[in-house]
C-alpha cells in the first residue's frame, strides 16, 4: 500500500504497511475477505489481538485498514460502525483506560451534539474537541495532552503524536493517523483547523480554558474538564 500523506514519516509508514499486511494474513488464515472488508470482519480482527496489542496499536490498525479501503476506492468502512466500534470500546473499557466519553456516543449523536456547538470560541473548542476524541477513540489524559507540535496536517488526513502513549514501551511515541470526514460539519480535521486558527494555536497546548468573556488562556483544559464540555453539549442536543 502506498500512503502519500505520510512519506515524510518513514517509521509510520512501515507502521501502516506491516499493519495491512498483518491484516492481509489474518483475513487469508481466517477465511474472510480482506478488501473490501465487512465491518464484522475487522470487528473480530480487533477482538482477536486485543490481547496482544496496545489499544493505540488496535486504532492505528484499524485506521491503516480504513485507509486501504478510501485508497482502493470503497466506501463504506468507516471505523464509526457499530460492528467496530464497540469492540474497540469494549477492549479498552477491559483493560480499563479512562476514555473520552464521546465514545459512549453513536454516529449520530455525534452529529447532534457537534450541531449545538456555536461559532464562537467555546463553541469551536468544544467540537474539534469531541470530534477528534471520537474519531480516534482518545482517552481524556491523551486528549488534553495535545499540543500544537503533535499535529501534522496533509490534505487527506492528520497524523497525531501522542507521546508517553502506554502502548509505547521504547518511548517514542505512538502515531495516531485520522482521516478527514466525508461531512463537513462532522470531520475532526476540519474542526480542529477552525479552532486552532480562531484561537490562534500557534505552539503548546490544543485545548485550553476560554473564559466567561471569551478569552482563551494559555492553560490547558484538564482531563476532568472533558466529560463536564461533553455532558453540557449533550443536554443543550437533548441527549
């Protein structure tokens, strides 16, 4: 496979390669179909190397197989699926990672819990926010850890770095890559993009405290600060 947006980071695209491979060879041995896939066959993928893998290893596996799919031209995989979704979650909530809440959310809630953000700079915050927690399965502390350094932005996707990810035992950091949207109102990309420009991110923390008045300070949104963006957002959506 060949993953233009990420030629400039030889380590994550030997990641993506040996992860599709790695998938290619567990679909043959396993009789299923590894292009195009069903969302149950990538389901069972995951449960069948959540004992052996990382979390963050599993997502960035799964988004190497999404990708596959957009590069060869077939829709339909979305990591979003309910056959996948659930057991990513499931996997992490075993091995008892504290993940942000928007994972507990369906697709479509998303869309209208991100339809009540408002233009203003909270509003911005707080979508890019839930959308990129959702769209790469984030746990709250990795989340609130992002800085501006992290993001590296292609025309098709983000490659996120987190670092000190606990699946990473030689402590280079774990790459995550997020695609963009199809929906413009619901891509984290472009999301994150509005905000980091609205806000004027230039370096440090992504996610910061904006006050009453609707001044961002330089501090970082804390890890507890999350559920309490996500729960307010929810209830303005009647969720």
């Amino acid at each position: 496979m060949q993953y233009a947006e990420a030629a400039d980071a030889p380590n994550t695209l030997r990641a993506y390669r040996s992860d599709w491979q790695a998938f290619v060879t567990w679909c043959r041995h396993a009789g299923f179909a590894p292009l195009p896939a069903a969302p149950k066959t990538v389901g069972t993928d995951l449960a069948a190397h959540a004992g052996t893998h990382a979390v963050a290893t599993l997502r960035r596996r799964l988004v190497t197989i999404a990708r596959a799919h957009k590069q060869a031209g077939i829709a339909g995989l979305w990591p979003g699926h309910p056959a996948i979704r659930n057991v990513l979650r499931g996997i992490a909530r075993e091995r008892g990672t504290a993940q942000c809440q928007a994972s507990a959310l369906t697709t479509p809630e998303i869309r209208r819990v991100v339809a009540v953000c408002s233009n203003d700079l909270a509003g911005l915050r707080d979508c890019a926010l839930i959308l990129l927690g959702y769209a790469a399965a984030l746990r709250r502390s990795e989340l609130v850890g992002v800085d501006r350094e992290h993001l590296a932005f292609t025309d098709q996707a983000l490659r996120l770095t987190l670092p000190r990810s606990k699946g990473d035992q030689e402590g280079q950091g774990e790459e995550v890559g997020v695609p963009r949207g199809k929906r413009r109102e619901t891509c984290p990309i472009r999301a994150l993009e509005a905000w980091l420009q609205a806000s004027d991110t230039r370096y440090g923390p992504v996610f910061r405290w904006v006050t009453r008045w609707g001044t961002v300070e330089p501090r970082r949104l804390s890890a507890g600060g999350v559920p309490l963006i996500l729960r307010r957002r929810a209830e303005l959506a009647g969720l």
